[in-house]
C-alpha cells in the first residue's frame, strides 16, 4: 500500500503539470485559512464561471506558443466579436447569423494574422501587435464608446442558462479544452505543432508544411477569442467596447504557468487548464482579501516573470543532462 501510493506520489512529480496543481492546492488552503468566504459554493460557482472565458482563449494560446509564437491581439478580437454579433442584433438578424457573424469576424483577423506571418516573414510580436491595436480601434469606430444594447433575452439565455447549477461557457470551455487536448496528443496536426515549436529545420526536413500549422493556429485562436466575447456579450446583455482589456495578459499568464514553454516545443492542454484555474483563484482571492487592483496587476506581472525564468532554468536543466549523456 505505502509503495503503490509513493510510486504514484512519484509519477505524478514526474508529470509536467505536477508544479501548478500543486502550487494551486497550497494557495487555495492559503487563501481559505484567511478568509472563509473563498470556498463557499456562490464563489467556486464565480472562479469556474471566469475560468471558463480563460480558458477557452487559452486552448488557442497554448498551440502558438508551442510553435514559440505569441499573439496579442486576442483582447481586441474578443471585444470586436462581440461588437460585430450585437450589431447584427441591432441590424436585425436572427440568432444563428448574429453568432456566425462574430465568429467569422475572429476568423478573419486570425486570417490575416497567419497569413502576414507566414507570407512575410514578420515576427508575430509585431503583427499581433499591430492587430491588437487596429481591432481595438475598429471597435472604437463602430461602437463610439457606447456599449451595445439591449440584446435578445433568447441570446443572453445561451450564456445564463444553468445545466445543474453550471454555466453554460464551462462546458464549452471543457469541450473545447478536451478537444485541443486530443489534438495535440493523439493527431498528425499536434505532433506538427510540437515539431514546429521543438526544431523548425527538422520539421521541414520531415515534410510538415510548417506555414500552413502556423496559419492554422492563428485561425484557430482568433476564432476562439471571438466566441469568448460573444459569449461574454451574453453574460452581461451588452456587447462592450472595453471588453477583453488586459485579457491577452491574462492568457499568456495561464499558458505559461501551465507549463507551456516560450521557446516552443514544450506545453500541454491540462497545465494550461489548471493554469487558467489558477489565474482566476489569484484574481477573485486578491479580490475578497482587498486587494487593491493595482497590486493586483503587479501580482500577475510578477508571476508571468516568474513563470519565465522557471521555464529558462527547466529548459537549462534539459540541456545540461542532454549534454552529458
């Protein structure tokens, strides 16, 4: 019994993931020795609620950055596919339409983002920087500053309606992530991704068509991105132009402390789900402690370094054992 419980002790050390569960667990007893409140159903509900927005963007993140690219414009594109879905509404069109037009919005961005990239050749630092900006400015354009409102109670029913008790964007959120989770581990398409990410050169050598993984994974993200704010836009019954402001922060963070590495080639979709898990428990225990929201910013800024300079000294590590042997 002692030996089966410490060999399984000892996988799961082993396990990439290993470090944010347990970094998870320690801060939630943390968290509830100081205040109660933290682990009271209406709470959890709360933390599960904001982790499934996360967490949906997040799934899209974790393949860029397993392809050691980056994308900062999933802020701007989340705010932008809700503002295209509630002019639709606005301009009359039925629900389905209204949903189709926001998603294909994020997936014209992400279009264009993969395609800049991959024809280019320019860093996607830069282009997603760019488009970060440009879809924040379109969204100023159509909206003014003015939220859009109100919207069809039918439309604000997909979000708000509750299957025992559970929101309906934690079992998309779920959905989404066991899918981006099967992909990697059990097609061609994510054995690309990791090689793509792992060494380009021997990638392209063994016949994967690397530009066309890299424009997927932009499409797929910035699709991603906009259907969190549609979804977004049903929770509140507006769709807002300052929606998704800081949320490109906020991915990237759960991406990383996840275990996704920034040099590419290393990540999983469960270290990023418990890493989006993580990012909302930090928020919403900052939140009930008092916190103010600018320590708060700083909190999140100074886990990502963190969670940086881990990364640097594990991918160290790797090399200094590989060397010896």
């Amino acid at each position: 019994m002692f030996n089966s419980i410490r060999k399984f002790i000892g996988r799961f050390l082993l396990k990439q993931e290993s470090s944010i569960i347990l970094a998870t667990i320690i801060y939630m007893i943390f968290v509830t020795c100081i205040n109660k409140t933290f682990i009271s159903p209406g709470n959890l509900f709360n933390i599960f609620r904001s982790t499934g927005f996360t967490l949906i963007t997040t799934v899209g993140m974790t393949f860029i950055l397993i392809t050691a690219g980056l994308d900062l414009s999933v802020g701007s594109v989340l705010a932008l596919g809700g503002v295209v879905t509630g002019l639709a509404f606005k301009a009359g069109m039925p629900i389905p339409v209204a949903l189709l037009a926001g998603i294909l919005m994020g997936t014209f961005i992400g279009a264009i983002n993969g395609a800049i990239i991959v024809k280019a050749g320019i860093p996607p630092l830069i282009v997603t920087l760019g488009m970060q900006y440009a879809a924040r400015g379109l969204v100023s354009v159509l909206t003014q500053g003015v939220p859009i409102y109100p919207l069809p109670e039918n439309f604000m029913k997909i979000e708000q309606t509750k299957f025992f008790g559970i929101p309906t964007v934690v079992y998309v959120s779920v959905i989404i992530a066991i899918i981006g989770h099967i992909i990697l581990t059990r097609t061609a398409f994510g054995r690309a991704i990791y090689a793509v990410g792992g060494n380009p050169e021997a990638a392209r050598i063994s016949g994967i068509n690397i530009k066309k993984v890299t424009f997927v994974i932009y499409v797929i993200t910035s699709t991603l991105a906009a259907l969190t704010g549609i979804l977004m836009a049903a929770r509140l019954g507006s769709a807002e132009a300052a929606a998704g402001t800081g949320y490109e922060l906020t991915v990237i963070c759960a991406s990383i402390i996840g275990g996704t590495s920034t040099f590419g080639g290393m990540g999983s979709i469960i270290g990023a789900t418990v890493g989006a898990l993580f990012m909302e428990i930090l928020t919403n225990s900052l939140t009930l402690m008092r916190i103010s929201v600018y320590w708060q910013n700083l909190v999140v800024g100074t886990i990502l370094v963190l969670a940086v300079m881990l990364d640097q000294y594990k991918r160290n590590l790797i090399l200094r054992k590989s060397v010896r042997r």
